[in-house]
C-alpha cells in the first residue's frame, strides 16, 4: 500500500508540472502577438500613485505629459485628462464599464480616494501597461490618497516599459499574493558563488513574456543584470487581470536599480 502510493504522489506531481508547462506554453504563443502601440516617451518624467483596493489588488494612478497623452486615440472621449477628468486604459475602461461604474464620458465616478471625477476619455489599446492606468491632471493626482514611491517604470534595450513594484523584504505591501508557481518563504536576499541575488515574483503576463524571450522558465532560475542586479525568480503571480499581471516585484526602489 505504501509504494502504491508514493507511485500516487509522483504521478500526480507530474501531471501538475505537465500542465504549469503547458499552460505557459500556450500563453507565450498568444505574447508573441502582441505588440506594444504605446510611445515610450509617455514614461518620461511620469509620477505614480497605486492605491490598495478590496480585494488586494493594485489600482495605478499616473500623471503624465499632455503633450504625449494627446497624441494617443481614444475608444471614447478625450485622451488628455482636464481639472475634474480621468482617462482611462482600455483594459481598466472595459472592466470599470463591465462593473456598471460608467457608461459613457462626463459619467461620475465615486471610486477615486480623495477626489471626486468624470469621465474624461478612454484609450484605445496599446498592448502596454498603460492599459491598466488611471491618468490624472497634475491637480487631481495630488489630492489621490495613495502611496508614491511604490511603482516605477524601467526601459529596456528595445524601449520596452517593464513596471517594477517595491516589495520590502519585511515591511509588504497590502496585496493579495497568491503564486501560481514558486514558493514565498524564498522572498530574501541570496548569495551565489559570491555574487548577490535578489528575489523577483513576476505577475502572469509578463512571465510568459519572459519565457519566449528566454530570460528564465521556471522558479529558481536566475537573471543576471538585470538593469544592473541580478535576480532569483522566486514565484509567478497567479493571472488577476489587474496591473499586477504587469509587474515585477522586487525589494529595490528606482535608485537602487539602474
């Protein structure tokens, strides 16, 4: 009875690798297609605010250039958000739209902490993180109750935005971890043969991005120089069709990473 089921287990275990593999390979067939619309230089000089909802996901506030947001086109409205606006992503309109919260621009919307707006506009898709975006004029993004300092953005050599969140080794954010794959308990600093590693929990999406340009496939891997540190892939984020499917976490801030 025993050796049958320890046979159980093993089999069972290897079902579930076979489907994780799987599962991630199809998703990288469907990132192949796509191909971000978004101007990179939307980043420059971009400013932040995420705000921890209900169900433990990130919302992500942005204030960015109205020369650049003007240049995009919109599925409604305005793309440029006036005093008293917001414009949302695609993805976020269609889930906010989806949740009965608006129907059309100059709706009111009650779910901003801190301020009280309309709907100014809605982009079209880019197939970048800003699908996910809240833009504010300057005024408004101020009065926002959220956290700065939490989010930042990184180029990489092919001007590709990779979003990074702060996520402290002691003091955690308040989201919702759940892994679809790894292990948390090894969210810490490693060392080597000598060299430094920093743990990184990867959100969905940009996993499989990852995995069809090779950078890692599975937890354990390692990244080196990575914008100048190297990296542990300690988890992938389960799929929350929210921006933290986006996202890197790490426990580096803006400056400490190149």
């Amino acid at each position: 009875m025993k050796f049958t089921k320890i046979i159980s287990i093993i089999i069972t275990a290897i079902i579930l690798i076979a489907v994780s593999i799987a599962y991630f390979a199809l998703g990288n067939q469907n990132a192949s297609m796509s191909v971000s619309k978004a101007d990179p230089a939307i980043y420059s000089d971009i400013k932040f605010k995420v705000v921890y909802n209900d169900e433990g996901f990130v919302d992500v506030y942005a204030f960015a250039k109205n020369n650049i947001l003007a240049k995009y086109k919109t599925s409604m409205g305005d793309s440029v958000p006036e005093k008293g606006t917001i414009v949302l992503g695609s993805t976020e309109g269609m889930m906010m739209q989806s949740e009965d919260l608006f129907s059309k621009p100059g709706d009111k919307i009650t779910e901003v902490p801190g301020v009280d707006l309309i709907i100014g506009g809605v982009l079209q898709e880019t197939a970048s993180p800003i699908d996910q975006f809240h833009f504010l004029g300057e005024t408004d993004f101020e009065k926002v109750k959220g956290e700065e300092n939490k989010l930042y953005v990184k180029l990489n050599d092919e001007n590709i935005p990779k979003l990074f969140f702060v996520y402290s080794y002691n003091k955690k954010a308040p989201i919702n971890i759940e892994l679809f794959i790894g292990n948390l308990s090894y969210y810490s600093k490693h060392e080597i043969l000598g060299e430094t590693y920093y743990p990184l929990i990867v959100g969905f999406k940009e996993a499989k991005m990852m995995q069809e340009e090779k950078l890692f496939s599975k937890p354990g891997d390692t990244i080196k120089d990575l914008f100048g540190k190297n990296f542990i892939v300690i988890g992938v984020l389960v799929e929350t069709n929210t921006s933290l499917d986006m996202m890197h976490l790490v426990p580096l801030t803006e400056d400490e990473l190149n």
